[in-house]
C-alpha cells in the first residue's frame, strides 16, 4: 500500500511504499498492519520531537559577521505639485500681445506680421511713420508704442494721406484710444507720402534744435551726464518704426480708384529707409490684387534688394496657397555693439 505523510518539523512530504512484505518480514517486524504503520512513522515522531527540543533552546545573538541585513526602505513616492491657481489680478489682466511666430501659426495675417515687428524694436520716444494713415488702425498701434508718459521721452507719430475722409478716420480713432496728451503728439499729414522726406527732417531738426537746448542747459547746471562732444543723453534719433500700407482706402464708401502709385511709393520707401534709426525697422504690405498692385509691390521688393547687407537686412514674406494674398516686405537698419550699447 502507499501512504503521504507530512513532517511537520521540516514541511516535506514524504512518499512511503510499504507492499510486497513477505513472510518472513512480517514475522521478524511485526504481525499486524498496525505494528507495520507504526513501524514506518517512527523515525518521522523522532524528527518531530527533535525540532521541538530545538525551539526550546535559548536563542543565541548571530556573530558580527552575520548580522541581518537592514530593513528595506519603504517605497520611493513622488511629490505632489500644488495646483497653480491663477490671482485676481493676472486673471483681469489682458493676454501679453503675439509674437511673430504666434501670428505665422494662428491667424496668419500679413498685418499681424508686421505689427509684430514693430513691437520688437519700438520704444518709447521714438518716432514712427505711418505713410498710408487709411482708417488709422496702424496710426493708432504706432501711438500706442513710441508715446512716451510723464517722465519718459515723448516721442511722435507722423501719418500721411491724400484723401481728408481718411485722415479724419484717422483722427477719431486716435482720439478714442489715447489721452488728449497724446493724441495731440499725433501729426496728421494731409500730403503725398513722396514728400515723407522733408516732414521727417523738419521734425527732426526740431528734435535736434532741443536735444542743443538741454545739453546746452545741462552743461550750465555741470550735471555729471553731461556730454562734451554734442551727442545728446537721449535715445538714438530717427525713425524707429515706418510702415506702407499699400493700395486705396478700405471701406463700402471709399473711392477705390485712389490708389498708390509705384513712382511716389518707391521715393517714399527710399527716404524712410534713409531716416530709419539703428535698430528700426520698415515695414511694406503691398496689395496684388488690384491694377498695377503687383508692379508697385515688385518694385519695392527690387529696391530694397539693392541695400548693403552690412547695414540692413532685407525680407520678403508671401502666403503662396492664397489667392492675391497680400506680401509683406521688411528692412530692418542693424545696430552695432556700442549703438546698443547707448540705449
């Protein structure tokens, strides 16, 4: 017969064949089946009682060079971030306006472009061009970014048009976006932009006239920042920011046969390029949709191809999967380190 028994001592099974006793062998062990059972579980009881008396034993300290090993760490976990929760104050306050490569992904639009730009390099005190006022949206952007406060330098814009209904468009949306200050420091041009030249160095000269007075004043006083070689403690002069809006005037009432012409547009981008400022910038968005908007767009694209590339750089940006989509012309007056350095 087979028998499993299990040994409590070390929880081994054991497989125990007791069959073919013979005769003789249950003679010499035992007569019955009950002798030979317990026959076979002796040495299983002896190792039993053995393993008792071991945990009887008292318990000796291991040597040091068995000493258990330490605890396991407890698990690593990772902390928790506290939940960004936006103030009152950043919550009402307008998102920061969007830079060149937000417009190129967003809304794509060449104005946006070049309102961009003109972010990037105006400052407050600068003087900016707007050489096709149109409705003023432009003026009003340019204002808003060279128009200096009380304590900084007041700064100016000069807009040109040919048509009175723009530069009364112009006007009133000027008026609605700044103080009576300020809009009073926005000079409306009821001229060709061909003459851009000769307002810019008359406003110039101006501005040159009182840079004298104040060093001239300063020197008087022997304030310490006064200067002996007749630069003055002001920022850079010129024109920071010119842009051209080209073609006619927008809107169901305007007359669109009032366009640019390539000959006016071509001088006036000349003389802008000319008065701009180390570190400012021309822009031209020039219409290709309209008769002879594609010429005037191709010449001024040829002009500003022609300039030193030590001393501008030129770009030109066009949307080609839309149809007479408008293109964006850009020059750029490059500043050197102590130019830089002055501002």
């Amino acid at each position: 017969m087979a028998l499993w028994v299990v040994h409590r001592g070390s929880l081994r099974f054991r497989f125990l064949l007791l069959a073919n006793f013979s005769k003789s062998s249950r003679s010499r062990r035992a007569s019955t089946p009950q002798a030979a059972m317990a026959l076979a579980l002796a040495p299983f009881r002896a190792g039993c009682h053995r393993a008792e008396a071991s945990a009887r034993r008292p318990h000796r300290p291991l040597p040091v060079h068995a000493a258990p090993r330490p605890a396991a760490r407890p698990p690593r976990q990772r902390a928790r971030r506290a939940p960004v929760v936006a103030s009152a104050a950043s919550r009402s306050s307008p998102p920061p306006p969007p830079h060149l490569e937000d417009v190129l992904l967003g809304s794509g639009r060449t104005t946006d472009m070049a309102h961009a730009l003109w972010r990037a390099v105006a400052r407050k005190g600068d003087l900016a061009v707007d050489a096709t006022a149109g409705n003023g949206w432009d003026t009003a952007v340019l204002a808003e970014l060279v128009l200096g406060d009380d304590g900084e330098e007041p700064g100016a814009v000069l807009a040109f048009d040919v048509q009175p209904s723009a530069l009364a468009s112009t006007r009133r949306r000027v008026d609605e976006r700044l103080d009576a200050e300020k809009a009073s420091r926005v000079q409306l041009v009821l001229d060709s932009h061909a003459t851009l030249e000769a307002h810019v160095g008359e406003y110039e000269g101006a501005r040159r006239a009182a840079d004298d007075e104040q060093i001239v004043a300063a020197r008087d006083d022997a304030r310490d920042d006064a200067r002996d070689d007749g630069s003055s403690s002001v920022a850079s002069r010129g024109v920071g920011v010119a842009c051209f809006n080209l073609g006619y005037l927008p809107g169901a009432d305007s007359d669109k046969s009032v366009v640019t012409e390539t000959t006016s547009t071509v001088r006036a981008v000349r003389a802008a390029i000319a008065a701009l400022r180390p570190g400012g910038v021309l822009t031209v968005v020039g219409y290709v949709g309209h008769a002879g908007g594609a010429e005037e767009t191709e010449a001024v694209a040829a002009l500003v191809a022609t300039l030193d590339p030590k001393t501008f750089t030129a770009a030109t940006h066009a949307v080609v999967n839309r149809e007479n989509c408008p293109r964006l012309i850009v020059v750029h007056r490059k500043e050197t380190t102590v130019e830089r350095n002055r501002t």
